[in-house]
C-alpha cells in the first residue's frame, strides 16, 4: 500500500515537511518514489505530480541537472493546471521556472514567462525578484538595484523583497545599506536566528560590535517573551548559543554572564561548558556569585596524592623534558618511517606477485628449446655471419679504363712475341711525300 496512488499526496506532503527542515535526502527519496511509476499502478494526480516536480527541482544546487529539471519544471508548468493549483502553487512554479531558464542562458523565454506571471499576479513580490533576477543576469547592477527599491517602497513589509535587496547589498559589500534595509523586517523575522547571524556578521565586518551585541539581546529577548514551546525552545537555544559566541568573541563579559545564566535556567542546567563560561564571565565582573557557581562544577577528586610526597619530588628539568620529548618524536618518526617502508615493500612484493608471466606466442616454458640467437637485436651488418656482397655499380670499377690488358707473365707466353722482328725498310728514307693536286694556271 506504500506505493498506492491515494497516498501520493501524503507523501508529497511529508517530503515538503522534512524539505523545510532540511532532512533532504529522506525528502528526496520521498519525491522519487511518488515520481517513479511501476507497471500496473494507476496515474498519480497531476497536481501532486507537479507539485513533487517543483519541488524536486528546489532541491538541486545551481547548475546541476538542468536538462532534467527543465523537464519536470514544463511538466509542472501546464496550462491544463492553471486552475487546479493554487495561486501561492502557481507563483513558485513560475518563479521556479524563469530561474531554471536564466541559468540555462535562454533570456528570451524567461522574458516571456516573467510577462505570464505579470499579467496573472502583478503585484506579487516573486514577480519583481525575477525582474531584478534577469537584470542581474544582463549585467544591469543598477537597473536590478531600482527595481527592487521601487517595490520595496511601494510595498512596505514585503519580506521576500527586502531579504532580496539586503543580499544583493552585501554582495556589493555595501554593509550599512543591508543592515539598513534589514531594519525594516518586522521583528518576528528579524529575531530569526539566520536573519540575526546575517546582521550580527555585518555589523561585525563594520567593526561595530556594540550594535551587534544589541541585535542579540533583541533576539534574545524576543523569544524569552514568547510562548514556550518546544520550537521555541529550540530557536531560543540556538540564538543564545550563538550570542554565548559573539560575546566571547567582543569579550563583553556582562553580556556573557547574561546569555550564559539564562541558558542554564531555560534550555539546560547541567551543561558544564556553559556553567564553566558563566563562572569564567563572573570571575571579573561578580567574583561572589563567581566562587557559588563554581560549587556546582564537579571538580575530580585529588585525596588520593600525598602533598608531603609531592613536595619532596624534585622540580622536572625543562631542558631534560624537552630533550626527551624531541628524542622520543624522532624515534616515533623513525619507527612510522620503518613502518611505513615495510608497507610499501609489502605492496611491491603483491604487485609483483599478481603479475603473471606473459610467454611469445605459441611458446612452451616447459620445452623452451634452443636459446635465441644472442645477435638478434644487433643489425645484421654488425652480425658475425654477415658477408658483404658487391653490388653492381661496383663491378664496373674492376674493368678500367679502355684497352686496358693484363699485364701478368701467363699471358705473354701464350703466343708469340713480334717485338723483335724488324720493321720493313721500304720507304724508310726520306720524308714521305705528301701527294696534292696540281693547279693549273
């Protein structure tokens, strides 16, 4: 039955309770199971659904998950839904919606949803918010800045509007204005305790702690005067804790011993650090009521040392102490060192165990056969069985020039030898004539 159409909306209804007071993660799972629908369960309401799709969506940080939120903000965003929500239901999905789109950079569309929303609640302070949201996005600072003063002025107590204008002072960090404008809550939300750590911090970086220290006892005393419940317990125990803070802190001392006393009689009397801080604060100011709430303290008990024993022990040598310390700090080190050297050998040694051997192809370790050849990697220039062969271009140099003979003595005693015989005497004498043609006349 958990997962029963009828109980969506109760469902939601949780998830929204524990959204506000920060359980987001069971928020979140809450969502998810009304928003995931198994095979044979019937369609949950569409107004749950787009109630649970807004919220959902609330819940991411900026920038994250924006395809996905722009799709259940669309669905949530229907015109057939117009008149089953509500109006309030209506203005944060809208608002919700043009945000989502600024951050997607798609101005044009959010332009258009902010006119939507104009014409349906124009004087809704969501409407001028995201005004001021898509000036602040075109860079405008002034123009973001106008838009929510004008509102703020026309419409005096608007909460939404006047946080929205105190944030974006403080990011200008124009401090005195944000406080300023933070002054025109009403007290109910002022006394607030993140309203009231926001104001504490600005008068901080002002370096006015009086007017801080002010804001607390505002604080302070609005929820002692309100109706004791157990939220108002709880809100008044964390705004006295954070006063306990901010006094230590100026070293108020008066308001100190004030915030510290009236947390021991209103939220819890036997909280040692709070009765430590009270006796430490009325140590100066009030050292009676000091010395009776120090009675209180539960000091242990020292009956068990003999004071004469004590005092016969001879006073420690500072210098011998802070030798020894040294000295045991560096064994200390030395030890770690070693410590952790053995860790890594023992992580070396598993890493080397866990790699297993990796073999050639088809190679058997049991019958390696014979060894590889030593020269393998060397080139084969540089191998002892290389022999260099001629190549053709050499040959050629063996021929020589043309006419060239060998000149060995085989040779010659092949044949015979004609450089003996004498040359023919016919026509020796004389220079041999040279035969030309006769000219005529």
């Amino acid at each position: 039955m958990e997962d029963h159409e009828e109980l969506a909306a109760i469902h939601v209804q949780r998830a929204c309770v524990l959204q506000r007071r920060g359980q987001e993660a069971e928020a979140q799972e809450l969502y998810n199971r009304v928003l995931t629908q198994k095979p044979g369960q019937e369609e949950v309401d569409v107004t749950v659904l787009a109630v649970a799709c807004n919220n959902v969506v609330a819940l991411r940080s900026e920038g994250r998950s924006l395809f996905d939120s722009l799709k259940r903000i669309n669905v949530a965003s229907k015109d057939s839904l117009e008149h089953k929500l509500t109006q309030r239901q209506t203005v944060e999905i809208a608002g919700n919606k043009c945000l989502l789109l600024l951050q997607a950079h798609r101005l044009e569309e959010a332009k258009k949803e902010l006119e939507k929303l104009r014409r349906s609640c124009p004087s809704h302070p969501r409407v001028a918010i995201v005004q001021a949201a898509i000036a602040h996005k075109e860079k405008k600072g002034k123009s973001c800045e106008e838009i929510l003063e004008t509102y703020v002025k026309e419409n005096d107590g608007q909460q939404e509007a006047i946080l929205a204008l105190a944030q974006l002072y403080a990011q200008q960090q124009r401090h005195e204005l944000a406080v300023e404008v933070l002054a025109k809550l009403p007290l109910s939300s002022r006394a607030q305790p993140k309203t009231t750590e926001a104001i504490v911090s600005l008068h901080q970086r002002q370096k006015k702690p009086d007017k801080a220290a002010a804001a607390l006892r505002e604080a302070v005393k609005y929820w002692s005067e309100v109706e004791q419940d157990d939220e108002a317990e709880h809100t008044l125990g964390q705004v006295l804790r954070m006063a306990a803070r901010v006094a230590v802190q100026v070293k108020d001392r008066a308001f100190a011993a004030e915030v510290f006393q009236l947390y021991l009689e209103k939220i819890d009397g036997s909280d040692t650090e709070a009765l430590c801080g009270l006796v430490q604060a009325l140590a100066v100011t009030d050292p009676e009521r000091a010395a009776e709430y120090a009675q209180r303290l539960k000091v242990p008990s020292f009956d068990h040392l003999d004071a004469e024993e004590l005092e016969s022990v001879p006073i420690p040598k500072v210098g011998a102490m802070l030798s020894r310390k040294k000295g045991d700090k560096e064994a200390s080190n030395e030890e770690e060192a070693a410590l952790q050297a053995e860790k890594e050998k023992e992580k070396r040694e598993k890493k080397k165990q866990r790699k297993k051997k990796r073999y050639p192809k088809d190679f058997d370790p049991e019958n390696p056969g014979p060894p590889p050849d030593p020269e393998r990697w060397l080139p084969k220039r540089e191998r002892t069985e290389f022999k260099k062969k001629m190549r053709k271009k050499d040959k050629q140099l063996l021929r020589g020039p043309q006419g060239a003979m060998v000149t060995s003595e085989d040779f010659r005693k092949q044949g015979p030898s004609t450089a003996q015989v004498e040359a023919s005497k016919d026509n020796s004498t004389g220079p041999r004539k040279q035969a030309g043609r006769k000219k005529g006349k």
